[in-house]
C-alpha cells in the first residue's frame, strides 16, 4: 500500500483521516495475505479518499504564490517610490 504526504495527511479532515488509517490497515493485511487483487482495489479507495486533501494543499500553494507575488510588488512600488522621491530631492538641489 501507498501512503500519501505527511502535508496531505495533514490537511485531511478528521473522518476522511479515520478512514484513510483504517483502509490502510485493511489493504496491510491483505498484502500480508498476498491477495494483492484486493488490496489494489483498496488502494483505489484510498487514491480517491485523499484527493480532497491533495486541493487543499494546492491551493494553500496556490495562496502562498499569491501572497509572495504581493510582497514583491509591494516591495517594488516602494523602490520605485524611493527612487523617485531621492530623484526630486536630487533636482531641489
């Protein structure tokens, strides 16, 4: 069986993590069993069941982008406004 990120595990919901930990164990006993036809099909489940979890941590990425594109055009406004500022100061000289 396959086991997702610790950062999706982390963003699942409490019940879809109750399920994924118990899917887990039961496709662990079916490969401890060898009955790897079944545990395939548990872990299709389990492939479905963190999908959820797998946008939400895209779109925290997605955020995180935003928010860094946000700081540097804020950083460069106030360059560009320094600049101009120190160019005024310049020609009142």
């Amino acid at each position: 069986m396959r086991h997702c990120s610790v950062q999706v595990r982390g963003l699942l919901t409490r019940d879809e993590l109750d399920r994924y930990n118990a899917l887990m164990e039961v496709g662990g006993y079916l490969e401890s069993q060898q009955r790897y036809d079944l545990s395939a099909v548990v872990q299709a489940e389990v492939d479905l069941l963190i999908q959820p979890g797998i946008e939400r941590l895209k779109e925290k990425g997605r955020e995180r982008d935003r928010m860094s594109q946000e700081y540097l055009e804020e950083r460069r406004r106030a360059e560009w406004e320094a600049q101009m500022r120190a160019a005024t100061d310049d020609e009142e000289d």
